[in-house]
C-alpha cells in the first residue's frame, strides 16, 4: 500500500502541470482578456470626456480625433500592468514557480492576494459542503436499506419514482423552483433569497446568530439533498441487497435470528463499507459541483461564486488559483477513497494489480 500511496503522490505533481499547462494556453487563446478589457474601459472613459468637451468648443472633426484611440505607451503600461508585456512562456513559467510556495499573485480586479481570497471564501464553501454532505448521508442510508428490504414491493416502486426525479433533474432547476416558490418569486417569502446570514448578524445573540445562520441556509441546503440524494440512496441499496443474498445471511436466518438482528448486526457492517469508502469521492463531486451552482443562484460569497466571477472578468489569477486548488484537493481525496476501499477491504490489493 505505501508503494500505490507513494506513485499516487508522484502523479499528482505531472497531473497539475499538465492541467495548469491546457488551462493556461485555453485561456490565453481567448478573447477578451483583462488587458482587452481595460483598454476598452479606457477608451470609454476618453470618449466621454471627449464628447464632453466637443459638445462646448471642439468642431466635428476635433471629435474624430480624440475617438481615435489610446496611445501605443498607454496601451504598453496597460499591458504591464496586468504583466502581459512579457512573453507566455516566461509568464506561465513565473506562474509555476510561485505555485511551488502556494503564492498565486494578485487579483486583476479585486486589488488582493488570490491565497487571501481563497482563505476569505473557503469558509462558506467548506460549511455547505459539510452540512449538505451530512444531510444527504442521514437522509441516502436510512431510505436505501429500506428500499433493500422492500424490494419490489409498493414503497420501493413509489420512491424509485422520486429517486428518478432527483437524479434527472439538475440541482441548480431545484434551486431556481424553491426561490420562485418559498423565497419571495411568485409565491410565499419564507427564507431569504441570498447571502448566507442578515445585516444585522453581528447585533444578534448567539442563539438568534445559529438560527439566522440556518435560516439562510435552508433553501441551498435543501437544494443539494434534493440533487444528491438518489445516486447514494441507490448505491445504499444494491449494496444491501448483495450482502442479503450471501450464504452468511442465510445460515443467520436458519439459526432464528430476527430479520433486524440479521440486518443490523450482520449486513450492515459489510454494506456499509463500500459507502463509508465512497465519501471522500462524494465530497469531491459535492464540493466542486454542487456548490458552484448553488453558490451563484443564492449568492454565496464563497469559492465557487468566487470563480464564476473570475471567468467572467478574465481574472486569470484568481482562476487559476481556484483550479489549482480544487484539482489538488480533488486528487487527495480520491487518493484517500482508495486508502478507505483497502482499510475497509484487506482483500484489495492495488500494489499486487500494479495500479496507477
């Protein structure tokens, strides 16, 4: 096992060159960047103080003159400015050697260190995640060793249409349909509809701080249960009903046990184990795709929301500081899922399969 854990932690340092490295040229190659940006703003703000002064003294063709554009030494400190006035090798190059000391540069836009908006932001992200990680836990296990247990029988048919729901749909159409209905769109406000605590949070008491806290909280929370609930609650019960299958049930049963004694004190921890060693894979895929949409639909300020923004204002910084860091957490924990299958399981040998 230290072998596979050992090659797992060298592939890591290729994997994030390779993805930072088409990341990098992808975003170069597109249109629109910040420097594009503020020399379009610049030319904006120059035609307006030039119209502005046509309109008193200048003739028709003075105007014409100042809307040519801006100078080539402007649009060069333009340049240096957002450290485009060198060459794209030798900024990816600076780039990775100061990813090496987790020093990501400044933001374009928000005049910060991209390491103190990530740190700024990772609170919110880390709190949705957990909570709705936990919730869809409590909610997937219960129904999925109850559905294994009714097997074709009328509650596990009713539900399985629900859980065809909740899989098909997207998360973000749940999001949108609870604020139309429950957060002031057509129908009743009872939650707010953004932010995750009110303005006056900071005068409130503790208790009146929790449940302000929950209260926002509700909505986006419910929303990812909604959207993530239906793959484990499945995966929960084929896992159950595999084990209810095997000869150790069987002679459990022919010995008197009741159908609980045998599901709880046997079944259950054999089940559960290809569930518990799924968690860090669930995280992964709650943290860095749940939490994007839910984040931009009720305006979390967290590292999703915070991303989002950065695309759509070219701040490369912040980008790529926030893809460096979900793909770095994304490998590590499906590192560790791997770790929970072979704790779990002895039976599992990656070093003895060669695995990569």
């Amino acid at each position: 096992m230290g072998t596979y854990i050992l090659k797992r932690l060298l592939l890591i340092i290729p994997t994030l060159f390779l993805i930072l490295l088409i990341n990098f040229v992808v975003v170069q190659l597109a249109p629109g960047g910040p420097v594009e940006q503020a020399i379009q703003d610049a030319q904006n703000f120059q035609g307006v103080g030039q119209v502005a002064a046509t309109e008193t003294v200048a003739a028709p063709e003075q105007a014409y003159q100042g809307a040519r554009g801006l100078s080539d030494e402007m649009v060069e400190k333009i340049k240096a400015q957002y450290g485009f006035d060198k060459s794209a090798p030798e900024r990816f190059w600076l780039m990775l050697k100061g990813y090496l000391s987790f020093d990501f540069g400044t933001s374009f836009f928000k005049d910060k260190p991209v390491t103190q908006l990530l740190w700024e932001k990772m609170p919110v992200t880390i709190s949705l995640g957990l909570w709705s990680t936990l919730l869809i836990y409590l909610v997937s296990i219960p129904l999925g060793i109850k559905k294994a247990k009714a097997h074709g029988m009328v509650f596990d048919k009713s539900t399985s249409l629900l859980l065809a729901v909740g899989y098909a749909v997207p998360t973000f159409v749940f999001g949108i349909l609870l604020i139309v209905f429950f957060a002031g769109g057509s129908y009743f406000q009872w939650f707010p509809l953004q932010g995750l605590v009110s303005e006056n949070f900071a005068e409130l008491s503790l208790w009146g701080q929790i449940k302000d806290y929950f209260w926002h909280m509700t909505l986006p929370l419910l929303t990812m249960v909604l959207g993530g609930f239906a793959g484990l609650t499945y995966l929960t019960k084929y896992a159950f009903m595999e084990e209810l299958g095997k000869q150790y049930v069987l002679a459990a049963r022919a010995k008197g046990l009741t159908e609980n004694r045998v599901l709880y004190g046997h079944v259950f921890r054999n089940a559960m184990l290809i569930v518990i060693a799924g968690l860090p894979e669930a995280l992964v895929g709650i943290f860095f795709v749940g939490n994007l949409f839910i984040e931009i639909i009720f305006n979390l300020d967290g590292l999703g929301l915070l991303g989002f923004e950065a695309i759509v204002q070219r701040d490369y910084p912040v980008i790529f500081g926030t893809l460096f860091l979900f793909t770095l957490l994304g490998l590590i924990l499906r590192l560790v899922s791997d770790v929970l299958y072979q704790i779990i399981d002895p039976r599992i040998n990656f070093d003895a399969r060669g695995a990569k």
